[in-house]
C-alpha cells in the first residue's frame, strides 16, 4: 500500500518550500546547477518542476529554446520531446486494458500478435514486455536504414516479428525499445486504434494534460525545445531523420515520440501516488498502480516495474543517490527525467534538450532536491 498521506493530492500553485516541509536552499541548489550547466554551454535549455504532497515549490524554466541566434527563452512549461520517458505512458495505455480485462500480463504476447511467433518467441509473455525481459533487443539490426527511409512504423513492427532474440525470455534483463513497440502494437490491434488517439482519449484528455502528445500533436516543432544534434553527426542524417526533423518528432514511435511539460508529467506522477486518481477522477484501479510500481524482476535480480524504472536500480541509476527503493519514474536520452518517492512524497522531472555526463546532470539535480526533505 502507498502511504495514505499521499492519496487524492493535486497539484497546487507555487508555495513557500518550507511549509511543504523543504529546504529553500537545497532547491537553490538544484537551480544553481541547471544555471552553470546553460552558463557553461552544456545545456541550452531546460525546465523543472518539484512538488511535494502536491504543493509545488518549484517551476522554471532556463536557456533559449534553441542554439539559434536570438531564440526565445524556455518558459517552466515549455515543451519537449521527452523520448525514453515515452516509454511508461505506453505502458500505461497498455495496463488500462490489462484491468478492463482485454489483455492478461501472462499470455504469450502471440495470443495478440500471432505474427510474433516461432521458437522461444512463443514462449515471451506480455508482461516481459514491459519488463525488460523478453530477449528482444532495444533497436533492430536496421534501425537507421529504416529511418533514412523514412519507414512507417508498422515497418519496425514487421522487423520486431523477425528479429531474433538476444536470450531466452524472462531468464535476463536488457532494456529494449522493440518490446515497448510490441506492447503497444497489442493496444491498437486491441482497441482498434492508433495509440496516439488511444493516449489521448484515456489519459491525456483525463488528467488534463494539455500540453501532451505522442507525435507532434497541437504544438508545432518549432514552438518546441529543439533537441540538440551533435555537431559531429551526419548532417544529412540529421535533417532527415534526427530528433528535430518532422518524420521523427511525428512518427509516434511508442519507446520515445511523446511530446510533453513538467506540469503535464508531474500530473501523470501524482497520480500514480494517488493510487490511480487526480482531482476526483479515477484513471487507473490502484491495484493497477500498485503492480505497475512493484519489482516484476524479483526472480533475476534487475528491479523494474510495468513501464516504470525502479529506485536505484544500478540498470537505470538516473534518479540520483538519495531516493528511496521505491522510487519510479523514467529518464530520457534526450536529456529528461521524471520520479516521483512514495516515501518522502517528493516528484521532481527536469527536461532538458541534451544527455549530459552520461546522466550525472540529472542525478546531481535529483540529489539536490532530494536532500531538500526535512521531515
């Protein structure tokens, strides 16, 4: 069970950090380090909001939307391609039908997908899917052929059908984008649409998340943080098919195409804490929660959750040093990071436009504002 002091919270405006029990100058901290990070131009921009027990006690934006000469300056709720914190939110459209009873986590994913078949690929189960544990592998051998073609992504799906397995199924962990993809190919071949519209309908539109779509939605790219592009890359490559290019930013790809705020995330994690409700509406059966935020990898050692990373899993060590174990959330190569603690009743997501240090700038911020809980 969730601590009952977290259940029906809401986000409220911006209030004073301590009488949310938090340190004004630890969050000071936090800030101080986006703010040399743009200063010594390792970021361009970046955003973050900190609530606790759904008293916001921070939310700013820093840096210039993009690179580019006399760009505007990001607002607290600019949005950004959050790429790999896609990843949960499919899960999440996934588990509503779990708990409508259209899909069981312990079928052979087959039963749904009976194109998905064939030697130890009868035997991965829906709920490896979701759990890193499926043998799949995270991108397909031609992963950039199918991009600098611009394929349409029941295109990677036809490649997932005929990939082989990197290990048996549930006998190991490694994280893996295709399983995501499978995942949700069973929600559209289930409910009969595109998961985009299905995201829409069941969790954005409820909980009031605006400024959230998987593929571009209503914001056009360039009112977007531009994502950076090393300078290194190939720059027709770029054009075509990068972070920032209309075919990417659209395509809707289930393990990394969600557009979205620090507001609109925050929302998502409250109501994960809330046990499935925000502001009176009932989004998920806590019982859904509760499984989606429990270790499903017990048997082989490596935490995680239905969608959700776990604690301070050494697999997937974005949150920081100073969470608890039974924090979730999720983190982004584009440079993003969402948890939420049960424990101190703590969420936090910063978006940024880089993956830095290998994720050190996030952890470190994470740790700010994870020391800042005083009671």
């Amino acid at each position: 069970m969730l601590a009952p002091l977290l259940l029906f919270q809401t986000l409220v405006a911006a209030s004073d950090p301590e009488a949310a029990g938090m340190s004004r100058h630890a969050l000071q901290n936090a800030t101080g380090i986006l703010e040399d990070s743009i200063r010594t131009g390792q970021i361009n921009a970046a955003s973050i909001l900190v609530s606790r027990r759904g008293k916001v006690v921070l939310h700013r934006g820093f840096g210039r939307m993009s690179a580019a000469t006399g760009a505007a300056p990001v607002q607290p709720d600019s949005v950004y391609l959050l790429a790999s914190i896609t990843k949960p939110v499919t899960a999440c459209a996934l588990m509503l039908l779990v708990e409508r009873g259209s899909v069981s986590l312990n079928d052979p994913v087959k039963r749904y997908l009976p194109e998905f078949h064939g030697g130890d690929k009868d035997k991965v189960l829906v709920r490896d899917l979701l759990s890193h544990t499926s043998g799949l592998p995270d991108m397909l051998p031609e992963n950039t052929a199918l991009r600098r073609a611009h394929a349409p992504l029941s295109a990677f799906v036809e490649g997932t059908y005929k990939t082989p397995l990197l290990y048996p199924p549930g006998t190991s962990f490694r994280y893996q984008s295709m399983g995501i993809l499978l995942a949700a190919a069973i929600v559209e071949k289930i409910t009969g649409m595109r998961l985009r519209e299905f995201e829409k309908r069941e969790i954005f539109d409820t909980l009031k998340m605006e400024n959230s779509a998987l593929g571009i939605g209503a914001v056009p790219i360039a009112a977007t943080v531009q994502a950076w592009a090393s300078p290194q890359g190939n720059a027709a490559d770029t054009e075509r098919f990068g972070a920032n290019s209309p075919y990417w930013r659209d395509m809707g790809h289930p393990w990394g195409g969600m557009h979205s705020t620090v507001t609109d995330l925050a929302r998502l994690l409250t109501t994960m804490l809330n046990e499935g409700s925000y502001d009176g509406k009932r989004v998920f059966s806590p019982v859904t929660v509760r499984a989606m935020i429990s270790d499903q990898n017990g048997r082989i050692g490596a935490p995680w959750g239905l969608g959700w990373a776990l604690g301070r899993s050494q697999a997937w060590n974005f949150f920081g040093d100073l969470v608890s174990a039974k924090t979730f959330g999720h983190a982004g190569a584009t440079g993003t990071v969402a948890w939420a603690d049960p424990e101190t009743g703590v969420i936090c997501v910063i978006l940024t436009d880089h993956l830095v240090q290998e994720g050190s700038l996030l952890r470190r911020v994470s740790n700010a504002v994870a020391s800042g809980v005083r009671d």
